[in-house]
C-alpha cells in the first residue's frame, strides 16, 4: 500500500507568523540562508512553506503542521535582502525534513487531511456576530483603531485568518489557530484567546498563554 504524495519544499521557521489559504503574509528576508532560499524559489517554483519553530535553538525543532505560500510579490533591494508577499496555498504536515545540501532547510510535506482549507463552509450567523462583538472589545483593549464597517464587509474566513494572523498572541496559541480543524473551530479559539487575553492580569497588552 502506497503512502501520501509528498511535496518537497523549503522551509522558513519564523515563530509568530501565520500563514493561511488565500491569505497573504508580507515578509523581510535578511539572514543571508533565507536569501538564498527565496533566490532559489524565484528561478524554479516560488513556493515556501511557513512553519513555527517550537524553540529558540539553531537550528530549532519544528511543530509539526505549517502552510505552503506562493510567492505573489517580490523585492530584491541593493544589498541583497528581498521583501516579499506570500499567498497562502493550503496547510501541510511534516512527513520528514530532507538530508539537503542547501543551507536552509527542507522538508517532505503531506498536504492530505486538510479538507476545510479547500473552501471552507461559512460560520453560522451568531457565531459572526460574537466574533465581531468580541473583535471590537479586543481592538479597543488594545487601543486599535478599526474601520468596523470595512470589517463588516470581509467574509467569514478573511476575518477569522485576519485576526488570528494580527492578534498578539503567543507561539502555542498562534499553533492551535493554525491547527484548527475547520474555521468554525478556529472562530471558537479566536473569540477565546481574545477573551482570555483581554481579561489576563495587565489586560491585552502582550502575549498570554491559554493552556
């Protein structure tokens, strides 16, 4: 019996930045291995896979689940680094890292098991209107300033991704929003965190940890 396919694919551990289906993650590459990877990427196919590092040891240990991102946009500046624009393509689980030559790290991904990422069914309408509830007391927390009738607009999945890409939340946290089952779940989790940082001692002014 035959396993998954399985997708070789460049890896960029950065902790704190979530990547998911159609949405778009900008990003500044400087360290001179992740410069290469992105040159890499442009000449062949311009995909990079997202994924968070569980520790800060070099190099570090890897959750086990991230998202493939197409490079959309892309700026070499004069002294080599790159800004770029990633558009998420759909979630992954490591299958293994690849003994690889390349000074950035590769690893074989299985992109199965992910059904909801393909299109996503659409949160029921008081499970809208709590997160929408809940985002505005958050934002104000926080001392954001929201344009809610823009807000209003966005569907369902933009919404939920949005607030779990921008809240400042911890490492865990931002992997539990990412491994989501479906984005009802990940809307439950969000109104959560929010919740549960908004009310921490010190209020939601930094990352707190919900265990």
């Amino acid at each position: 019996m035959e396993g998954p396919a399985l997708l070789r694919v460049p890896i960029f551990p950065l902790a704190g930045a979530l990547l998911f289906p159609r949405t778009q993650l900008p990003l500044h590459i400087f360290e001179p291995r992740y410069r290469a990877m992105v040159r890499d990427a442009l000449a062949s196919d311009p995909v990079i896979a997202m994924v968070q590092p569980k520790d800060e040891q070099d190099p570090p240990s890897l959750f086990e689940i991230g998202c493939l991102g197409r490079i959309v946009g892309s700026e070499e500046l004069e002294d080599g680094r790159f800004n770029i624009v990633l558009e998420g393509i759909g979630r992954f689980r490591i299958a293994r890292e690849a003994e690889v030559e390349t000074p950035y790290r590769q690893v074989d991904a299985d992109l199965g098991g992910f059904a909801d990422d393909v299109e996503p069914d659409p949160l029921a309408s008081i499970q809208r209107a709590e997160l929408e509830r809940e985002a505005k007391r958050y934002a104000d927390a926080l001392g954001y300033v929201v344009d809610w009738e823009a807000v209003s607009r966005l569907d369902d999945e933009m919404l939920v991704n949005g607030i779990a890409q921008i809240a400042p939340l911890d490492v865990g946290s931002k992997q539990a929003l990412l491994e989501a089952d479906d984005l009802a779940a990940r809307a439950d989790l969000v109104v959560q965190f929010m919740q549960f940082q908004r009310m921490a001692p010190g209020g939601a002014d930094g990352p707190e940890t919900l265990q």
